[in-house]
C-alpha cells in the first residue's frame, strides 16, 4: 500500500515534523555542530536503501527526501517513491508533501529541508539526507551565507554503480515500473494544455506520454497507439539513462569542490549479482563500509578500538526487492 501524505497548497506551506516512534539511542554530546549524513548517488543506485539500512542501523535516525519529483504529492510509480511498507518504520520527511502543479525551487528545498533537519537534530536524532537531486543538496549545504555549514558538519556517501550496468538495469526499471502502472498513473493526470515545464508534470515519464495519451484521447487504435506507446517507453528509458550520466557528473564536480570529501562506495557487484548473492554484495561493498564511515563520523576514536564487523542487512529480501523495483536484483533506487 502506497501512502497519501497531505498535500501542501501554499507557496510556504506548514510542514510538522513529528518525533519518531522509534525511541533509542541518543547522539547528544557530537560537539558544536550537529551531525549529518547525506546519501548520493544517480537514479538507481540504491540510495533509498543504503538510507534505510543505515536508519535501522543506528536506529535514531529520520530520513529527508532531497529527490526534486519525489517531494510532490502523486505519481508514486512514476516518480518511484519509497513506499510506507519500504520505510521500515523510518520517519520521512518532504516526500509527496507538495502540490503537483505548484512550483518547488531551491530556495524552497533549502528553507525545508533545514527546518527538517534542524527538528530532528533537536530530539538528538540523525538526519539523513537523500536523494539523487544533486543541485538541491549542493545548494542547501552551500548556501551564500554558509549558514548549513555553520550548524552542521556533513558525511557525504556516494553510491556508485558502472554506468553501462546502471544503464541497463534502469531499463529493466522502466518495464517494471510500466507493469506496475506508470501509464495509467500518468494518465490520471494528463490535460492537453499542460505545462510539461511546471510542477510534478516535469518527471520522467509524463512529457513522453504525451503523443501516445493524445492520440488515446482522440480516439485512435491499437495499430495507432502501440507504437506510440512503444515509442514512449523507449524515451523513458533514454531519458532516464541521460539523468543517471548527468547526476554522475554533477557529484564528479562537486568531489572537486572544498568541504565535499564524498566516500564512494561501488555497488556494481551487487547489481550484475542476483538474489542471496546480491544482497551479500551490498551488505559486503556498500551498507557495511557505510555503516563504519558513519560510525567514524558520529563518534570519537575510543568508540572504534576494536574492529567493526559489518551487520547483516536488516531490510527483509522481499522488502529489498520491493524497494528496488526489480524481482531479482534488490539494489537500486
């Protein structure tokens, strides 16, 4: 079951931030500045699941969407949002709290995402920050006034995944993501005036379906509309795999950059496994080096005198698959 979450209809709407269910461990006395993970990586790669892993991990921890489509409210499918049962009862905050034809800039992502950050500081809890929107997170954490920085030092986790094997495995994504409903999602919302330039209709996924849902709409055939359809799919796929090389440049540049020292971590192993296999290999490649970077990263030396054994995943197989968007593989949003 998919989540509904309130939709906001105001430029500045009232966002809550609630204090998890979750009650353990506290990570009071960090120092001046509060401590933050952030999750990176392009489509596909696993972000989602390396956030939950390390959520679950250290338990008090909360997770904010930084993933530009995703803070809107619907296409659940289209956008490939987390789903309530994939959260493993891990608080998220700014996913589908937008309205779909309203306009969500930077500005906008920066004011929200540090209240939400802030609040969860504030309860001694962790904010993990992830999302494949890069430009959201570089303008947040350096912001002109550098007020991010000032409150709060970040731990920057790249997953990276080869791109012909990405590549491959987003197209397999598209097919899943078509039979799980993507076209009657978008269909939903089709108008033929919209602006393919404002709000959610931006996602990959809706301006392609265009041609095919018009030619629907004015009553054309299967000979008509398959190949449209067909045609649609196929620039899906080639605009999704264009997203995935331009986020890897993007977190190529900011590794370039002072103050971004981004730990890489190669899950490309666990993409060409399948089933027990893969999930050894992301536990093995990315969720265990993860979880000793974040544990270096939250607490002092005496904490890691002896050897850290990496834990096994917490996430169940099939909510891994489910997170992932494909039957066999588990590893990659």
């Amino acid at each position: 079951m998919r989540i509904s979450l309130s939709v906001c209809k105001e430029v500045y709407p009232m966002v809550n931030f609630p204090a998890s269910p979750i009650t353990t461990d506290s990570f009071s006395g960090w120092g001046r500045k509060e401590k933050v993970v952030v999750v990176m990586g392009a489509t596909g790669t696993g972000k989602s699941r390396l956030s939950i892993d390390l959520a679950t991990r250290f338990r008090a921890a909360e997770v904010v969407n930084s993933d530009k489509m995703q803070v809107y409210h619907g296409l659940d499918i289209t956008t490939n949002k987390v789903t309530e049962e994939e959260q493993c009862g891990v608080p998220h905050h700014l996913l589908g709290i937008i309205d779909p034809d309203s306009e969500f800039t930077h500005t906008d992502f920066s004011r929200f995402a540090s209240l939400a950050v802030g609040s969860i500081a504030s309860r001694d809890r962790l904010p993990i920050i992830v999302g494949g929107s890069n430009s959201y997170i570089e303008s947040l954490v350096d912001d002109e006034e550098l007020e991010f920085r000032s409150k709060f030092e970040c731990c920057f986790l790249w997953v990276d995944v080869s791109l012909p094997v990405l590549h491959s495995f987003v197209s397999t994504r598209v097919d899943q993501m078509i039979e799980l409903g993507l076209v009657d999602e978008v269909r939903k919302i089709f108008h033929p005036k919209a602006d393919y330039n404002r709000g959610i209709r931006r996602a990959i996924g809706v301006p392609e379906l265009d041609h095919f849902l018009r030619a629907e709409s004015r009553g054309a055939g299967y000979q008509t509309g398959a190949p449209l359809l067909e045609a649609a799919i196929n620039q899906i796929k080639a605009n999704t795999c264009k997203l995935a090389s331009r986020q890897w440049q993007k977190i190529q540049r900011l590794r370039t950059l002072p103050g971004w020292n981004i730990h890489r971590l190669d899950a490309t192993e666990a993409f060409v496994k399948s089933g027990r296999d893969s999930d050894e290999a992301w536990d093995k490649l990315v969720a265990g080096p993860s979880s000793m970077i974040v544990r270096r990263f939250l607490y002092s030396d005496e904490h890691l005198t002896a050897p850290i054994k990496p834990k096994p995943a917490l996430i169940s197989s099939a909510i891994s698959k489910a997170v992932m968007g494909v039957a066999v593989a588990a590893v990659g949003r």
